[in-house]
C-alpha cells in the first residue's frame, strides 16, 4: 500500500511516498522538502500569504521529484495524505487542496493527518525505532508538549506550555541577539562559544509540581538583560547571554522530561519537533536518561523539523491500526487549531 503525503502547515513544503504494506513500520520510499526559510527571514518570521504563494508553487514538482526517485507514478499509489492540522489555514489549504483533487483524479481515499501526531510517530522511520508505549516530548515552534503515547493513536496529554512554545522561546531570544529566523539553531551555534551560567535567568515553573511549561517570562528576562547590555552588545556577552538562554530552556525540558517519565513509570523517550535537533538537549537527556535506565530516541535529523515523511508514515501507521481515517468523499476542511486528544483513541 502506497501512501502520498503532503505537509504544508508552515513554512516546509515536504512530500513524500512510503510504502506501509503488511503490518511492518511503513517503509520510506523517498521524500522531498523546500523549506521558505530563505524568503521570510527578510520580514523576520513567517508571512502567512507568501508562504501558502510558495506552497502552491513547489509542490508539484516536489510531488514529480519524489514519485521519480521512487521509480514509482501517480498510478501507483494507492492513499492520498495531507496535513489537516494545526498550522497556518492558508498554508494548510494549498496540501489539503492538492491531496484531495488528485486523490479525485486518481479515484483513490484521501486522509487528513495531526500535523503532531507526525511528529510523534517520525522516529519509527529510524533505524532503530521505538517500541510502544513511550512518553514523547514534543517541542516544536509552535508546541511545547509532554504526552503518553500507548498505540497508534492513543494519546494523553500530560503537559503543555501555558505561553510560548520552546522552539517560540529560542526564535525569540534569538532576535533579541540579533539572529536570523528562526533563531534556534544560530542561538545555538552563538551559545558553543559562551558561558551558561554567565546570567542568572529563570526556569519557569521548574517546580511548579506539574508538567507545564512556561517561556513567556524567560524572553522577557532575556530582553532585560540584553538592554542592561546595551549596543552594541559585545561578542562575549552575546555568546554568554545565548549559552544561558539555551540552558534554561534546556533544564526545564529535561526535568519536565524526567518528572513525566517517573509519573508514568515508563522507560522509554522519544523527542520530536524541530527543537529536538538541539545538541544541548541530545546530550543532557541523553546523560540524565543513560543514569535511569532510559532509552531516549529521536527522529533522524532531517525528519526533526517539518516534513512530508512523518505525515505519509502517520497516514499509513493509522491505516495498519485499522482507524478510520480514510476520508471518502473529496470535500475537505481543515483545522487551524487541533488539539491532538481530539484524535486520541
Ligand atoms: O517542528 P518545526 O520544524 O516546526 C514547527 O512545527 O514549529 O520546528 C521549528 C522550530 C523553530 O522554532 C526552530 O528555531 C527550532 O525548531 N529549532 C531549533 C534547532 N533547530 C530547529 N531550536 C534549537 N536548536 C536547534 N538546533
Ligand atoms: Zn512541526
């Protein structure tokens, strides 16, 4: 059974085929992505017109690119998936509305797929993937989430950010430094050559005793300390004021990590969204699970941020499940705000 997805929530325009025939992991026959980032760094963060422009535009020839290194054609596939949710509505309009008039054209089902839970099941396309059940820390530009995933589709909520997203409070910070979009992975590279401790900054809700999480302030504490610093702020203490920010953000995920892993007694982590790329965070739970006898896993880097990949793949574990998600007509909508226990078995 061969799966088509599509992502186009944001700012990637990703596409992929992968074939989850028998009742293996669905196998990645090849994926492609544009990433817009180039364009919207000139307005600072992502122009939701321009990027759904962009979609409409590279998605058919990623769709020819993916099918031709597949040596597979349209003919062959047999399921039709898209991004329904959350995003961008513009953004998400452009995959739905391609999926769903080629699935009409190819008179094959179409599914709309959780943005998240694409993220959540990414890591099964590494090498060595997760078994169930597993707690997933899910952190993202836009999402900030502890959750216990039981099955394909069994999902409970056992934390969330209050404010800003993790991968929000990176971005930020960062544009206070006078980083480019999106920021965390340059604040990161900053931070290689500073010192954590340099500034004091907080750790919100560290010990708030539950698994929420709160960002909002650590950005505001980072702009004090960066007017304090004045202009031009010097090279050291720009590296400083990145290496700090990235631990604070750093510690509470871990702990939180930790707390939620201990509540739930299971023993296995998996890390997904774009922040799950950050060496700093590799290695600290990496360092703090190996202690407890945890494995953590991650999706393979390239499938960390958004991809077309981990929505085929989700497209196909669901329909292995045996869940009905398989749209049968070609109307379409698509949901801007989704939380994933909306899905949830
Ligand atoms: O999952 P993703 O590609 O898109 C969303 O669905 O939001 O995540 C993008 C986020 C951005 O905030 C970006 O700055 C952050 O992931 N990110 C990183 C790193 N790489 C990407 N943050 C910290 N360190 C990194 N190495
Ligand atoms: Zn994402």
């Amino acid at each position: 059974m061969l799966v088509l997805g599509f992502e186009s929530s944001c700012d990637e325009t990703g596409v992929a085929l992968v074939d989850a025939s028998g009742a293996g992991v669905p196998r990645l026959l090849s994926h492609a992505l544009h990433s817009q980032i180039a364009m919207h760094q000139a307005y600072g963060g992502v122009v939701p017109e321009l990027a759904s422009r962009d979609h409409i535009r590279r998605v058919l020839p990623l769709t020819e690119q993916v099918l031709a290194d597949a040596g597979r054609s349209l003919k062959d596939v047999d399921v039709v998936a898209y991004t329904r949710g959350p995003g961008l509505a513009g953004a998400l309009l452009v995959g739905a509305g391609v999926a769903c008039s080629l699935a009409a054209a190819l008179g094959k089902p179409v599914m709309g797929v959780h943005h998240l839970e694409g993220h959540l099941l990414s890591p099964f396309l590494s090498q060595d993937p997760p078994e169930f059940a597993f707690v997933a820390l899910l952190v993202s530009g836009g999402h900030t989430q502890l959750m216990q995933v039981d099955r394909v589709g069994c999902y409970a909520v056992l934390g969330e950010t209050i404010d800003d997203a993790a991968g929000e409070a990176f971005d930020k910070s960062a544009k206070l430094l006078g980083l480019p979009y999106p920021g965390g992975p340059h604040l990161a590279k900053l931070a290689q050559g500073g010192d954590a401790q340099a500034f004091k900054l907080p750790r919100p809700l560290l010990h708030s005793g539950d698994l929420d999480f709160s960002f909002s302030g650590l950005k505001t504490a980072v702009l004090t300390q960066a007017r304090k610093l004045g202009e031009p702020m010097g090279e050291q203490a720009r590296a400083d004021l990145a290496a700090s920010t990235q631990a604070a953000i750093v510690e509470v995920l871990v702990k939180k990590s930790l707390k939620a892993l201990e509540q739930t007694g299971l023993k296995r982590l998996v890390v997904a969204g774009g922040v799950g790329a950050n060496t700093l965070l590799r290695e600290q739970l990496n360092l703090a699970c190996g202690k407890r006898g945890i494995r953590v896993y991650y999706p393979e880097l390239h499938l960390c941020t958004d991809n077309g990949a981990m929505i085929a793949l989700a497209a196909g574990m669901r329909l292995q499940a045996g869940l009905e998600s398989v749209q049968r007509g070609y109307t379409f909508d698509v949901k801007p705000r989704w939380g994933l226990a909306e899905i949830s078995a």
